[in-house]
C-alpha cells in the first residue's frame, strides 16, 4: 500500500512541475509587459531573452522531479536528448518522415513555383535578418520543443506507460497556446468569441503535433530530432485545404491524391523510421 501512494505521490509531483513549467515559460514570455503586438521587433527581442533563459530554467525542474536512481545511471544531458550517438539519423530521417506526411502541400508549393524561391539566395538572406522568421523557425521550436518535451516528457515517462505520457504531455503544449487569445484580442481587434474560436482551434491542431512530436522524441530520443521537425512544419504552416478548389479538376485530382497518399505513407512508416535501433535508443533510460 505505501508503495502505491508513494507511486501516486510520485506521479502527481510530476504532473504538478510539468505544470508549473508551463506556467514559468508563459510567464517569462509576459513578464516584459510590452506594450506592442507579438510581431512588433521590440517584443520579438525581448521574448527571445526569455526563451533562452528557460534554456536554463526548464532543465531544472526535470533534474528536481527526476527519480535519483536514474539520474546515478544516466547522463542528464542523455535524459534531455542531447547526444551524438545516432545523430546524423536523428537530423534526417524524422524529417523525412514529416516532408511525407506534407506531400500534399509540398506538390502544391512545386505546381505554383513558390518552391523556387529555395534556390535563390536572397530569399535566405532576408529570412536571415527577418526577426519573425528567426522566431517561427529557431527560437520558438527550439524553445518550446525543449521545454515541453524534453523536460516535461521524462518527467511523465517515469510514472506513465509511454502512451499515456505521449498523451499527456501535449496537453500542456496546446493550452499554452490560448495566451494568443490576448493578443488577438488587444492588437488585432478580435471580438472574444471570434479569438475563442481561433485558440480552440490551435488548441487542436497544436495538441495533435505535439503528440507527434512527444512520440518522435520517446522513439528516437534526440531533441535535434524535434527541433527540425518544429521548424519544417512551422515553416510549412497548417494545410491550405480550400486552395484546392482554384485548380482545374485534373490537378485538383492529382493533388488530393497526393494529400492521401501522404498520409497514409505516414502511418506505415511512422514505426519503421523512428525504430529506436536507427538512434541508440535501447536500453531506454526509464528502463534503467
């Protein structure tokens, strides 16, 4: 019986410093009280100063709400997903993986020439210095991907079975998204049901990637895994659906196709390409 609640104990510890790191990364992103929108450069600086203290904060509560018999067995930076073994898989193939899920989208940007723009180095160039896209595409995923998945997810595997820990553990990601509701609301002009609607609908699809996501990092156990795949699907933006109804009825076709194809491709090779063998993932360390 005492180990049943000491395991109980254990696990609501865990629930409870996963949720206060999410409250203290939402905190250092509002502390700064700026009086500009979340694009304006001035605010973009300072929550970048924010985003790379929790670099340094959010390790902290993963070491305090760890089980001590695993942290003598294992190397914390392992338990945080940053290690050499197995990188070269870890950068490539979940990306892989993700631009397959993205087919459909990907045919699109190759029927309307936007994927040019690649190949052209001025487009990087002014990405470069573009502060919004320095923050969608470094700052954000590697902020957010380190902090609610490689210090949150060890946290919950330690007491869940993986499932209910790649479960759990986005939930915190997708709740942390209706902050924007002030935003939208105090910049944009947005009525509150209006931003209501907008929030509840990121809270879904942010949720979802972050299960996928919460996932790729149990398999593989590298964190530059997760940061990639972050920056590729922010970079790719949610799926412009009803673009489909402006091409002729042939490409159309050929493009939903495409769509399908893509996902289910996905879903056969999720497990394969994320075997843990592929990134020295065995023994697991919450085996230990």
């Amino acid at each position: 019986m005492e180990q049943n609640f000491n395991a109980i104990f254990n696990c609501f510890i865990s629930i409870f410093l996963c949720f206060f790191l999410s409250v203290a990364y939402l905190a250092s992103i509002h502390v700064w009280n700026s009086p500009y929108s979340r694009d304006h450069p001035t605010t973009i600086k300072k929550r970048f100063i924010s985003a790379f203290v929790m670099l340094f904060i959010a390790p902290c509560f993963l070491y305090a709400g760890l089980n001590k018999e695993i942290l003598e067995k294992v190397p914390f930076l392992e338990i945080l997903g940053l290690k050499t073994q197995g990188l070269c898989q870890a950068i490539f193939m979940p990306l892989f993986l993700t631009m397959i899920l993205f087919l459909g989208p990907i045919s699109m940007e190759l029927y309307s020439g936007l994927s040019k723009l690649y190949t052209e180095e001025m487009y990087w160039l002014s990405n470069v210095t573009n502060l919004i896209w320095i923050r969608n595409h470094i700052a954000a995923p590697l902020s957010e991907e380190f902090t609610y998945r490689s210090c949150m997810l060890p946290l919950l595997l330690q007491c869940f079975p993986p499932t209910t820990a790649v479960v759990i553990s986005p939930l915190f990601f997708g709740v942390a998204h209706f902050h924007h509701m002030r935003e939208r609301i105090k910049y944009m002009g947005m009525d509150f049901n209006t931003a209501l609607k907008i929030s509840c609908f990121q809270f879904v699809y942010t949720t979802i990637f972050g299960m996928y996501s919460a996932y790729i990092f149990y398999r593989t156990g590298h964190f530059i895994s997760l940061f990639i795949v972050h920056a590729f699907c922010n970079h790719m933006g949610f799926p412009e659906i009803m673009e489909l109804n402006s091409y002729k009825r042939n490409k159309k076709i050929i493009i939903t196709s495409l769509y399908f194809i893509g996902f289910i491709a996905w879903c056969f090779l999720l497990k394969p390409l994320t075997e843990p063998s592929w990134y020295y993932n065995i023994p697991k360390w919450y085996e230990v």
